[in-house]
C-alpha cells in the first residue's frame, strides 16, 4: 500500500519519469519517510510509557546500593537501551552518574548503548532490515556495552576524571527525592507521556528526513561499484576502514540508518555497514567535546580506543553471523 502511495506521488503527482535516477531517489524518500515516521510514533508512545515507570533517579540509585555482582553492567546497558539519546545527549546523564557515585564501567555501559540501541534504532531497524537483524544487532548492542564496560571498569581510570567531578562527588547528598509521579495513576500520566513522545519525535524527525534525503541521492545516482569496490566481503581491512572513517562524522541512529540501507544495496556487507553505523552514532568529535568536561584526554582517549576495538570486532562477528 505504502509503495502504492509513493510511486502514485513520484510518478503521477511529481510527473518524474520512471526508472530514472530522480524517480528512484524521490520514491525512496517518500516510500522510506512514510513507513520509518509511522512506526517510529508507535514504538516512542510505547517506549514512552515504559520510561515513565523506570525513572532514572530510581536506576541510580539501584545501582548505588546494592551489590549486584557485575549485572549492574547488564542494567545500566540495558536502560541505555531504553533512552532516545544521540551519543551527546547521553553525555548530560552519565554525568549525572558519575556525580552520583556510580562506577566509572557501569556508566561507561550506559554511555555506550544509549545511542546504539533505543527505540528509534529498533523501529529503524525492524522496519528496514526485519526481525533477524533487529534481535542480533539490540542484543550485540547491549552485549558491546557490557563488555566495553566491563573493560573500562576494571582499568580503574577514576583518577584521569577531572578535577570539577572530584569536588563534585565530594559534596553530593546520596538522599534521593521521592519520585513526583509513584502515586500517579496511568491515564494522569499519559498526557505527559504522550507529550513527550512526540517532543521526541518532532526532535528526531529532522535527523530521519536529512539521513533519508542523503539515502535517497545514493540510492538514485551513487553508483553500486563506488562502496563495494572499497568496502567489499572481500578486504579485510573494510571493517576497520569504516570504522575510523565514521569518526569523524555525527549523527543519531534515526540519521544513519537509513543510509545504512543504502551501503547494504550498493553491495557492502550487512556486518561492515553496521560498524560503520556503530562509529557514527557511538563516538564523535562533539561528543568528545563535551566529555572533555568530566574527564581528561587520556580517559577520553581510552575509552574511544576501547569501543571502537569492540565495535570492529562486532562488525566481524556480524559478517558472519549475518
């Protein structure tokens, strides 16, 4: 139906001539935006009521007071899971963490899986790639912050934190407040809930639209021969290549995704595209910017080595698997 609606757009409303380069780029656009924007509204208002009963404040402090016997990385990888935050966005909230006391590793686990895995991922994932990809790539996600976590943890790197977290953390009140909305019932909280699903998505939208047009131009007029001849099964450096060139650049899931699907047709290895992803959307310049306010540039050059390690390994396991 949905394809229906689009070539009826493309071809009769626009006027554009089929099988051209135009044609195909504006019937992907239009085709792409429609179907990731639908589902993206459902998963959000979904996602949406399960944050408004886990809420972070509870998290930290969970994972402050109990002994957990190394399944606070699996929690805190998991809530990073839950939480539509781009790898800056998620900065704000681990620092939020560190001040709070909790763990360099296990924030670290947080850090790393928000922008990897969230709901805007996960429908972005399902609706270009199907179930199979989606479950492997949520759960290597959460896997990746696990383990990069882990590493970081036991490197205890506390001491390369700089010197404002330090005074911070020497001065914070543990005690919790309550939690406004525990005595809430369910319909006084949708209003809110369904308030802030769509702050979300007028705030992602722009990132789909933008990563959609870029898809969409490389899907009409970038020859396949121009990825697959550098970054095909065949090289084996095409995992790391991708990897270090996806540095440089910023984005959030919703952006990358569907240019994802792109490199995936023009002949790249599902497993090489999604590291390249993984670069993207888990460690940036910005990104290192803003972390430069709680740590040095050891840590900071510590923890990107560490990660970008794990996710090149991810997308050789991915080629396999996938």
């Amino acid at each position: 139906m949905l394809t229906e609606f689009a070539s009826w757009i493309t071809y009769s409303m626009f006027s554009i001539a089929q099988h051209t380069a135009l044609g195909n780029a504006v019937h992907f656009f239009i085709y792409d935006t429609i179907k990731i924007l639908l589902l993206l509204g459902i998963v959000v208002f979904f996602m949406g009521i399960i944050n408004a009963y886990f809420p972070v404040d509870r998290l930290r402090a969970f994972l402050t007071n109990n002994k957990l016997y190394g399944l606070e990385y699996l929690m805190a990888s998991s809530f990073g899971a839950v939480t539509p935050f781009c790898s800056c966005s998620s900065v704000p909230l681990f620092i939020g963490f560190v001040k709070g006391g909790i763990p360099l590793g296990v924030t670290f686990a947080y850090l790393i899986t928000s922008p990897l895995v969230n709901e805007v991922a996960i429908a972005l994932f399902f609706s270009l790639f199907g179930v199979k990809v989606t479950v492997i790539y949520v759960a290597s996600g959460i896997f990746l912050g696990m383990i990069a976590g882990y590493i970081l943890g036991k490197l205890n790197l506390e001491r390369y934190l700089s010197d404002w977290v330090r005074n911070i953390q020497e001065q914070a009140v543990r005690e919790e407040e309550a939690f406004e909305a525990a005595h809430i019932s369910f319909w006084q909280r949708l209003p809110i809930i369904i308030k802030d699903a769509w702050q979300i998505i007028k705030s992602v939208t722009p990132y789909v639209l933008v990563g959609i047009a870029i898809g969409a131009v490389m899907h009409g007029y970038v020859p396949e021969s121009f990825f697959s001849r550098y970054l095909n099964a065949d090289n084996f450096w095409a995992v790391p290549v991708s990897v270090i060139l996806a540095v440089p650049f910023y984005s959030n899931a919703s952006g990358i995704i569907p240019i994802l699907q792109v490199l995936v047709a023009k002949g790249i290895p599902l497993g090489t595209a999604i590291a390249f992803m993984m670069g993207v959307v888990g460690l940036s310049f910005p990104e290192a910017m803003l972390l430069k306010k709680v740590m040095n540039l050891r840590l900071i050059g510590t923890f990107f080595g560490v990660v970008t390690l794990c996710i090149i390994i991810s997308g050789y396991m991915f080629n396999v698997i996938l």
